[in-house]
C-alpha cells in the first residue's frame, strides 16, 4: 500500500482501496513521504481515512516545509492545524526557501527565530529583517533578540530602508542602548554617511544620546551635506530634566 501511496497519484490511491477491500492500511512512513513531497491531496487523504496514523507524527508541519510547497502548508495549517516548530526556520535556510522562510517570519515570530537565522548576502531576505524590525517594540523584551546582532544585519545590509525602519521601530527607552558606547555611534554614522536620504529625526536622536554620554558626535562633512539645510551645522541641545526631550538650533 506504501507503494501505490508514493506513487502520488491520489486517483490510484482510491482505485487500488477500491478493488483490494482488505483493510491494508499505509504506514506512517507514507505519510511522512507525503509531507516531505508536499502532496496536499494525499496529506488530505490521510488526515481524513487514518487519523490515527497522523497522530502520533508531531512535526508534520516541518515535514511540509522540507517540500518546499507552501501552497501545501497553508492548506493543511488552515484546514487541520498542522504544527509549525523552530525546526521549520532552520530547514527554510538550509533550502534558501525564501518564500517559505518569509511566511513563517510573518506568522511564526513566537517561536523566537534568532536573526541569525537569516542567510545574509540575499537580497530577498531584506523583507524578513524588515519583519523583525517592525517587530522588535513588541518582542524585545519577550525574547531578549541582541540588538548588537540586529544593529549589525542592519548595517550589513546597506539597504537604506531597512536602516531607517530599525531605528523608528525603536522605543526611546532602546534607543539609550544604541551609543552606549563610542564605537556603536560611530558605525552608525558612517551608515548615515553612504545614505543619500536619512531621517533627520533619528540622527538628532542619536546625537542627543551621544551629547549625554560625552561622546562627540562626528563632524558635519562626515555625515554628509544631505543631513543638514544649507550646509548649516545643526545642533542639539539636550535637556537633562526630560532625557527624551531636545531642541535643535541652526547656526
């Protein structure tokens, strides 16, 4: 019976039942086949005629996402809660599966993938770190993710947006980690520095973090003449009474 179920032809399957009413039952191993092949319509079939089969399979979501059919896994997630485990992260990679990988960053946070999870040098994994970003208010504190390590994908990826999205998902409250060290503001200006666009708003952030901290803020021509109006120098002054609070003057 294993061997009519792997042929993958669900019509075969029906006819062969049909004509050797027996009770020949398939195996768990056909199942499995099943899972790792992505065969929706016998994954169905299975989950409907040999529940008790199913049952004892607890990473059939995994499975699935060896295969490589995403269509698959939302179907069977949908229609019979198939689990989905850390290990679905890890086999994505190995797969470069981007699709894949990207559907369970935006459905699977909770299982706390770490960023190092996410293969750099691809350009469409830029979408997952976007993901994590947007989520880092939410699930910092949750799943204690290394901000040194995120600030670092960040950079690495020269990917202007992305930069951009990490900081304003930042509460202020983790904006105090980002120059808690001098070599922390720097790297981040030099980032600011190959950025044709920046958010103004954050580099007075960051420079108000640094005026705190006694750390001097690299020069304007560092920064880039983008990053002020008129090649004027902007300058914060920081108010010790409200530490989130600041003003910039134009000399």
């Amino acid at each position: 019976m294993d061997e009519v179920f792997k042929n993958g032809q669900i019509e075969i399957v029906h006819q062969f039942l049909n004509y050797n009413n027996t009770g020949i039952e398939i195996s768990i191993k056909a199942i499995i086949w099943s899972a790792r092949n992505g065969k929706t319509d016998l994954l169905t079939f299975a989950f409907e005629i040999y529940p008790h089969l199913v049952s004892p399979i607890e990473n059939v979501g995994d499975l699935i996402t060896e295969s490589g059919n995403l269509e698959c896994l939302q179907y069977m997630i949908k229609n019979y809660n198939v689990g989905i485990t850390i290990n679905s992260f890890v086999i994505a990679v190995q797969n470069r599966d981007f699709l894949m990988l990207e559907f369970l960053f935006n459905n699977y946070l909770h299982l706390n993938p770490h960023p190092s999870l996410i293969p750099m040098g691809e350009k469409n994994m830029i979408n997952c770190l976007r993901i994590m970003f947007s989520r880092i208010p939410e699930k910092i504190h949750t799943y204690q993710w290394d901000l040194n390590f995120l600030l670092k994908l960040a950079l690495d990826s020269q990917d202007e947006e992305l930069f951009n999205l990490f900081f304003k998902t930042l509460r202020p409250e983790f904006f105090h980690w980002l120059v808690k060290s001098n070599e922390s503001g720097v790297n981040v200006f030099k980032m600011f520095h190959h950025m044709k666009q920046s958010d103004l708003h954050t580099l007075f952030r960051l420079e108000a973090e640094l005026y705190k901290r006694g750390i001097p803020a690299p020069d304007a021509e560092l920064i880039g003449n983008s990053m002020y109006y008129f090649n004027k120098r902007l300058w914060m002054r920081y108010d010790p009474q409200n530490q989130d609070e600041y003003e910039v003057m134009d000399f």
